[in-house]
C-alpha cells in the first residue's frame, strides 16, 4: 500500500509545514481532481487528500482509512498520475480491512502482496474509466512506472515493503491485460515525398479563448494526462500570440501566425525562451511542403541553452486512430540537420485543429502523446 520515492525534489519545510511552488499547487489540485472524480464513478464517499513533507523514509503514496497521504517530492514526479492509480485502487477496492486468516508472518506477505497485485490491476481500470484512457495507454502508464520503480531498485535501494519485485509485478499485470502492447513506437524511417502541387494546402489554424484538448503521454520519465487550455491572446516578443495554459500556473506563448513557440512562464515569471522562436509546421500543409528550424532553446533558472538545427517536412496525409477519434492528418516529421535522423514526428488534424498524436526523441527513449478529447469553442 506504500510506494517509494523514486524522484526526489527539493522540498522547504517550516516548522513540519509544507510549502508548496506554484508548479506543485498546480498538481495538488489535479490530484484533488482526479480523486474527486475517481470517488464519483465508483459511488464512494470522498477520500482526504494530505500533502506530507519529504522525509528520511522515502514513502511516495501511502493510503489508510479514507486518506490518501502523498508525498510533497511527488509533484513533480513523471510517475504520479499511475502513483495516485495505485492508491486510489486501495481505496476502491475497499482494502482498509486487516489482513486476517494469515496461518503464518509468510501467508501474511503473500496476501499483502496479492492486494498490490490487484490495486495494479484496478488503477488500469480506474485511468481507463476516470482518465479515459485506452486500456494499452493505461497498462504501458503503469507499467512505465513499475520500470522506474525498478530502475530505482537497481542502483541498491531496497523493493518497497509489501510488493513483489517490479519485474513480477510487471508480469502479473501482462498477464492480466494479454495483447495490449505496452513497447515504444519505432522512429520512422527515411521516406521518398513526391509533391503534390494540385493540393491547395490546409493553413494555421485559428484558436479562440476556451478551446481545449487533453492529452495522455508516456517515456521513460514516466506518464500521464495533461490539458491543454487557450486562455486569450496577448502580445509577446512583438507578436500576437495565443497563450496556453497547463493548469493555472504554467503558460506557453505560441504566436498566432504560424504557431512557433516563444515563451513558456510559470506564475508570470519566464522560465524558456526560444530564440527565434520554434516554428515546426511548414503552412499551408501539403504533402512535400518543409520548413528549417534553427535557433535556441534558453532555460532561465537554472541557466541552460540548447541548440537545434531540424528540417520539418510533410512526409504523408494518413487517416489515424486515436481515443478521440478517427482523423485525416497530415504527418510531420522533424529531422536533425545534417544527419538526417528523426527527432519530432507530429500528426497534425485539420478537424481537431491541433496535432492528435506525436513520437519524439528523448534521453533514453521516445516521449509519445495521443489525444484523449477536446472541445472547440
């Protein structure tokens, strides 16, 4: 019933009082939310949601009669929307009795972790029914969260008391969802374009206050949902840009013309700058049509500047499945200059009007996203 910390932040602690940043404001209220909203599906009454400080042992989650106790270092975290699963499944599956009937300490074990088992199990139900979740993007986010745990494990930290070894708890929930293929997608390859010049070609889309999509995502670093929510237009860095928020702290400048982002803030402050800013989609769409990206990526505190150099290209018009729905798209493939290997493929729907699927390249794997749903004003 209790997780290990698998990301350690930096915490600030007054007198055994939490202080939370902006940014993990923002996750408690998302926590809040899905609990709240986990509670309503399954008819249940409301579950007390407390944010601990970070101390010596190291308990990510922990649930106990009607709370849900969390650990202020897992706010940030990549695996805590399969963390708070995991907890929430106690809750539902009503594992607040005692474990009795035990003939021996090692009958004991075996129950509490058979519940581990099932509270696994029961989270991929719960993001499915709560999160909307396909039931693979709900598998590979808990299964992408037990490889953390594992990776965690293996550089000399004890397995969490009551569970099994990840690796068996990886197994078991395999063997409950069979078929579902929970492996990364391949990058792509090298593709022949032959331009169709009859094609008038789909221009950037226009955005209006309130429009919004949600998101599941998952990579190595972990997985989850997200949202993304246009809340007006403003002027930056001499543009008209449309400003999308992620929770109520995070803001990302994109301007309005081509799309290109300029700017990401949380609680008003400029924490990326992108020099010139990064425009991918080479408008109008049509199949051949590219665009060279070239310029900065600027983090502000701490200092940090990453180059990038990328051809984006339309490398196909395809007809792709997602849990909202089936789309017309046009693929858009990003490729390092000059050697041609890919970094950013982007699946992008005139209908939705925003990209409904996307493969990137990230420090030891691929980052995937999938559209969950959205609403245009």
């Amino acid at each position: 019933m209790n997780w290990i910390v698998i990301a350690i932040a930096l915490a600030v602690m007054t007198g055994g009082c939490v202080t939370l940043t902006p940014v993990q404001k923002d996750s408690v209220e998302d926590v809040q939310h899905f609990a709240d909203a986990t509670t309503t599906a399954y008819k249940l009454p409301s579950i007390r949601l407390t944010i601990e400080p970070a101390t010596n042992l190291n308990i990510g989650g922990r649930y106990r009669q009607g709370n849900f106790y969390l650990n202020q270092t897992q706010l940030t975290s990549g695996g805590l929307t399969a963390l708070v699963a995991h907890e929430l499944a106690h809750y539902v599956l009503g594992h607040d009795a005692a474990l009795t009937g035990a003939a021996s300490t090692a009958e004991y074990i075996r129950l509490q972790e058979k519940r581990e088992l099932d509270a696994n199990a029961k989270a991929v139900e719960i993001l499915v029914r709560v999160k909307g979740l396909t039931e693979r993007q709900a598998l590979t986010t808990m299964v992408v969260f037990l490889e953390r745990v594992a990776a965690h494990q293996a550089k000399s930290n004890a397995n969490t008391q009551g569970h099994l070894p990840p690796a068996e708890e990886i197994a078991d929930l395999k063997r409950r969802f069979p078929g579902l293929d929970t492996a990364r997608p391949p990058s792509p390859g090298p593709v022949d374009v032959v331009p169709v010049a009859t094609t008038a070609g789909v221009p950037a889309p226009v955005w209006k206050a309130g429009d919004h999509w949600t998101f599941w995502w998952a990579s190595p670093a972990g997985s989850g949902t997200f949202v993304w929510f246009i809340d007006r237009e403003d002027i930056s860095e001499g543009d008209v840009s449309y400003v999308i928020k992620l929770g109520t702290q995070r803001e990302f400048f994109i301007r309005k013309s081509d799309l290109a982002v300029q700017l990401e803030k949380t609680g008003g402050e400029v924490q990326v700058r992108y020099a010139p800013p990064e425009a991918r989609y080479p408008w109008p769409l049509t199949l051949g049509a590219e665009r060279e990206v070239k310029g900065i990526r600027e983090e502000i505190k701490p200092p940090k500047v990453d180059s990038r150099h990328q051809v984006c290209r339309v490398e196909g018009e395809e007809s792709v499945a997602v849990r909202a729905g089936t789309f017309r798209t046009f693929r858009v493939v990003c490729r390092n200059k000059p050697s041609g290997e890919p970094m950013l493929q982007l699946w992008y729907s005139p209908e939705v009007k925003n990209w409904i699927k996307e493969w990137r390249s990230v420090t030891d794997g691929v980052l995937e996203r999938e559209l969950i749903s959205y609403t245009l004003r």
